[in-house]
C-alpha cells in the first residue's frame, strides 16, 4: 500500500482576524485576545494573518499589526494600552465645550452653512484621542511587520460621506489588489492616523476626518459586507469579535413604555450600525457555506466569481452590555451625564444605551477585558481547534480523496 502525503492540500489556511467597531464596548475584544493568548500559546508566533477593524476595533487591529512580531506580548501590551485609557484621552469633557457643540450641531440642522466650515460639526471633541494614539502607536512598526511577513495584511474601513460608500483601507504586500463592489471599495495606502480617526468617528458624536478631497465618518456606517475585506485579502478563515452579543437573547429589565426620546432614537440607529451588518453577513456567510455542500466541488469554479467555503467563529459576550454600562453612567464627568440625561441616551428604557459607546472609564473597561477573557476560555476547546485546525476545504478535501482511490487503484 502506497503512503498518501498530500502537504499542499493540507497547507494550513490564511487566518484572518475581523474586530467591528463599537466604541468603549471594544474593550471586551481585548479580553477575548488575552485568552486566545493563552489557549493557543503561540508565543511569539501571531495565528492571524489578516487584520481587519473598524471603528474601535480598527484601534484594536493597528494595535495588533505594530506588534505582531510578538504576538503574546503585543496582546499584554494592549490590554496596558486599555487599562491605563480614561475618558480624558479620548474626548474633551469641559461643560463649555460639550455645550458649545451640542449649540452647533443642532444648529447644523437649520443652517448648513455651519457644517461647511473648517471644523466639522460633533458633539464632542476627540483631539486627545488624536495625540494619545499619536504617542502609543508606532506605524513604521507596522510596516516593517508587513514587510518581514509576521502579518500579511492590515485593513481598516470607513465611509467616504461625499459618495456614499464603504472605503477599506488596507496595507500588504503586492499579492493583494484593489477591489470594487456595489457601494464599498478596497484601496491601498500606507496605514496613518488620520485613516484610524476616520474610522472612529461615530455620527454626530465625534467630528468626520478628511483624507485627500473627501470626508470620511465611522467604518460601520453603509458597511454592507464586514467580512469582505477579510475575504479579499486572503483569509480563508475567519474570527470574529463583534463586541455586542451576535444572535443572544439577553434577559431585559421590564421597564415602563415610553414615547422614545432623542437619544433612544439615536442608540438604536448606533445598534443597527454596529451590530445589525455584521450579524447578517455572518449569516449570509453561514448559508452559502451550507449551498456548497449540495454542490459538487469541481462546479465552484464554474461561476462568474469563484466560490469556496470560508470557516467563520464567532465570540460575542454572554452579557449585555447595554445593562452592564447602566451601572457606570455615574463614572462619565458631569458635563456629559447632563447632555446624556436630558436626551435620555444614558439609561436602559430603549434597550440601548448611547453611554456604552463612551464609557472610556477603568471600571467599566476594566469589566470588559474580564468578560471577554471569561467568554473565550469558554470556548477553550473551539478555538483552538479552529485557529491551530490544519483541515483543507472541502473542494481539498475532495480532492484529496480523489488522488487517494486513484493510487489505490494503481
């Protein structure tokens, strides 16, 4: 009997890393990536070779990219980065300047001419965001990681406000080329600040950036596909940590009906934003994976754009997080629970809570990181099984068996 090898149908598949957005609520990324730390211990040797973020989690994935020659101590030195944030390295808290902004953003609404101006019209102004991100993070580190292959590519999404469109901006190697599609588009750029702050800004909240004669506003906004720049970058698996919980149903307090205020109206636009795009192309992902089993692998090639099974693993928290930030309102500076309780976007009577997006505080953070490390060691066993998994696809698979009867034949 002949010894069947087949390495190159069993060459360990590109793994990329997805972290959609969600503002403070992006910390309990970093808890599942403490725990991916110590589950698959890889040491120095990053499991993901496609990193993608958006909004907060573009942060979280930069983050990673300029510190992917060491992947277990790139992870602590996240979790310090996070650890050690308050909300006044994030956004200016003064009662002057929220109420000034708050003045020109409703202004906004009467008089475009206000938001024609050279400072862009938000609620809050995230100049410390800006220059806390421009001492913590290093991006020629990042492009010397590239360039030495301990990560493949980094990609981070925004939305260009003058076309309509979700713009992935991506770094790699020359394997990798533009893309586009029906409203989103990929484009190559050495990754800067100015790409990260545009993708953290949250509508209406924190000020839109300009990158080249364009303005650019939160990656999760007309994002209609969060998986695709994972996909068109290579990643033939794929993990996701949306910090939200995906398809949970949480317990929620009984609350007395209301008319929704303001603010609820506003949560709930954040929500469908952040959480309802992921959560469908997940499952749009799930289904076609479940079509291709009834169709015959020799046939995925046949079609205008080729198909393939992607394996996909989900960690969401097994907590709501809206009902977790409740309790720490009380931890925001005065100025803020004031504008926040006058629009009613700081307590839980919608089931959204505006404040979870803002909570740059240590406790709750801090509360964070836990969960999300408590979740992925949870699933100890799954996800090791999918980040160290050396199965092919099924077309491989098929394959494999195919040239295994023909030598037994022989």
């Amino acid at each position: 009997m002949n010894n069947i090898a087949a390495p190159d149908l069993l060459e360990k598949p590109k793994i990329g890393l997805l972290l959609p957005g969600g503002g403070a609520r992006a910390a309990y990324q970093v808890g599942v990536l403490k725990g991916i730390a110590e589950i698959v211990k890889t040491g120095s040797k990053s499991p993901f070779e496609i990193l993608s973020g958006t909004s907060a989690g573009a942060i979280n994935a930069i983050a990673l990219g300029t510190q992917a020659y060491h992947f277990t101590n790139g992870i602590r030195w996240l979790e310090a980065l996070w650890r050690q944030l308050s909300i006044e390295h994030v956004y200016r808290t003064d009662l002057s300047g929220i109420s000034l902004n708050a003045l020109r953003l409703a202004g906004s609404l009467f008089n475009a001419n206000i938001a024609q101006d050279e400072r862009p019209v938000a609620l809050l102004d995230n100049v410390p965001l800006r220059e806390f991100l421009r001492r913590e993070l290093n991006f020629n580190r990042l492009s010397e990681n590239i360039r030495n292959g301990h990560v493949e590519a980094v990609c981070i999404t925004a939305m260009n406000y003058s076309e309509g469109k979700s713009v992935s901006f991506y770094q790699g190697g020359p394997q990798h080329t533009p893309w586009e599609r029906w409203r989103r588009q990929g484009i190559p750029a050495p990754l800067e600040l100015r790409h990260i702050m545009a993708s953290t800004a949250i509508p209406t909240i924190f000020p839109p950036q300009r990158i080249g004669n364009h303005y650019y506003g939160d990656g999760a906004l007309r994002q209609l596909a969060p998986l695709s720049s994972a996909l068109h970058l290579g990643a033939e698996k794929i993990l996701v940590i949306p910090p939200t919980g995906h398809k949970r149903n949480y317990v929620k307090p009984i609350r007395k009906p209301s008319s929704p205020a303001f603010g609820q109206i506003i949560g709930h636009l954040l929500n469908s934003a952040f959480v309802d795009s992921i959560a469908n192309d997940i499952e749009l992902l799930q289904r076609i994976n479940e079509l291709l089993k009834l169709v015959p692998p020799e046939k995925w090639d046949e079609t205008t754009r080729p198909l393939k099974p992607v394996d996909i693993l989900v960690i969401s928290p097994t907590r709501d997080i809206d009902t977790l930030a409740e309790k720490h309102v009380k931890s925001l500076p005065f100025s803020l629970r004031l504008f926040l309780s006058r629009t009613r976007s700081g307590d839980y009577s919608g089931g959204v809570n505006v404040a979870s997006y803002l909570l740059f505080c240590k406790p709750f953070v801090d509360e964070l990181i836990e969960l999300g490390y408590r979740d992925a060691m949870r699933m100890e066993d799954e996800i090791s099984e999918f980040l160290t998994s050396n199965i092919c696809s099924l077309k491989n698979q098929s394959d494999y068996i195919t040239q295994a009867n023909s030598l037994f034949d022989e």
